[in-house]
C-alpha cells in the first residue's frame, strides 16, 4: 500500500476503531447482564450471552477492517459497563424492572449504533472501498435487528 493510499484510509480507520471501541463496550455490557440476570431470568441472561458473543464478532471485523486499513487494530480501553444493577435483595421482584431498564437502555444504543454503521457505509462506499462499505452495512443491520429483538422480549 502507498503511503499516498495509507493516507487516504486514515480517517476511516479512525472511525471503525471508535466503532470497534464501541463494540467492546457492548461486549462487556452484554457479558454483564449475562451475569447479573443468569439466576433471576436464565432465558434473558442466555440471550445476553449470545449477543456478546455477535458483538466479538462485530468488534474482530472492524480490527481486520483496521489492519486491511493499513493502520494498527490495537486499542486502549477502559471499558465499562452500567453497574447499576443490583439483585442481591428481592431478587424475583427486581430483576423484571432491571431487566426492563436494560432493554429499554440496549434498544437505543443498538439503534444508535445502527445509524452510525449505516453513515459508515456511505462514507465508505464515497471512498470507494466497497468491501468496507459491505461490512458497516451487515453490522448496520445486525444492530438494528438486535433493537428490534429486544423491542419484542419489552412486549
């Protein structure tokens, strides 16, 4: 890759490494309901495992992106996740109300996160790189079809 071409790829680099950032703080959010809800709801709690697991997928796509990129994937992280929940007391009665908040809290940043992966795209498809359009596109809708699955378990 010419150094003119590495130039180029730069800022869209940069924003699949926020995006990848993103990724990981999903990651840990979605491990830690996991946790939080394995004995009060094991079905949310298998549901949140799994879409970890999509979101790790999510987050080494964006670093293969990065490196095809011509830049480094390596990141500093601080990673956090709500930390808000508490079940350690009433358990049975506390865990749907967390468990509502969380899913009201995971459907918007799912969304957002869909509407940037689809501004990525575009930028993407602007600069050519098709394959890196391709890419925000299928997480663009994965994102959205996360909300929407989390939309249907607030029915």
């Amino acid at each position: 890759m010419t150094n003119n071409s590495h130039q180029k790829n730069i800022p869209l680099a940069n924003e699949a490494a926020r995006a990848r950032a993103g990724e990981l703080n999903s990651i840990s959010e979605y491990l830690y309901l996991s946790i939080v809800f394995a004995d009060a709801l094991p079905e949310l709690s298998e549901y949140f495992e799994r879409l970890a697991m999509e979101e790790m997928h999510h987050h080494r796509a964006l670093g293969e992106l990065i490196l095809r990129l011509g830049c480094d994937p390596a990141e500093r992280s601080a990673v956090r996740n709500s930390g808000k929940i508490n079940l350690c007391e009433d358990r049975d009665s506390r865990a749907p109300v967390a468990a509502t908040r969380a899913l009201k809290n995971n459907i918007m940043d799912e969304r957002r996160a869909s509407e940037n992966y689809r501004r990525l795209a575009a930028i993407a498809e602007r600069s050519g790189d098709l394959a890196a359009a391709s890419l925000f596109s299928k997480l663009s809708a994965d994102e959205a079809r996360h909300a929407k699955e989390q939309e249907g378990m607030l029915s």
